[in-house]
C-alpha cells in the first residue's frame, strides 16, 4: 500500500500536533516550578522579614489602603 499525498499531510499534521503538546507540557511545568519556588520564598522573606508579599512586590500602599478604607480610617473609599 503506498501513502497518498493526504494520508501524508495527515501524518505531518498529527505530528506537528503532538510535539506541539510536548513543548506546552513542558513548558506549563516549568512555569509551575518557578511559581512555586516564588511564593515558598516570598513566604519564607515573609517569615524572616515580617513584610507581607505584597509589601515584597511593591504593592504594599494598595493593600494598606484597601485595609484602611475596609476598617473606616479613611474619609474616602478608592
């Protein structure tokens, strides 16, 4: 049985298919890593520091301000 010219372009489109799966599984495992790794170093920064994460990533005012505005020390809501 010979290939026909579709049955080929089948085959090179399922494997494109396929090692295009493999570079995303790859590469959505390695941006899970690296997430993790960040949030257990900001939790231990948090714990030797005593600076939340926000605080860490410089959105610390933002936070502060929703907390003071939540607990009505603020004339104003944003």
């Amino acid at each position: 049985m010979t290939n026909t010219p579709a049955t080929d372009k089948w085959f090179q489109h399922r494997a494109e298919q396929l090692i295009h799966m493999e570079q995303l599984q790859r590469v959505e495992r390695f941006n899970g890593r690296a997430a993790m790794l960040g949030i257990v170093i900001g939790i231990i920064t948090e714990g030797l520091t005593g600076s939340g994460i926000a605080h860490q990533i410089g959105l610390g005012a933002l936070v502060d301000g929703y907390a003071a505005c939540r607990t009505q020390f603020l004339p104003f809501c944003f």
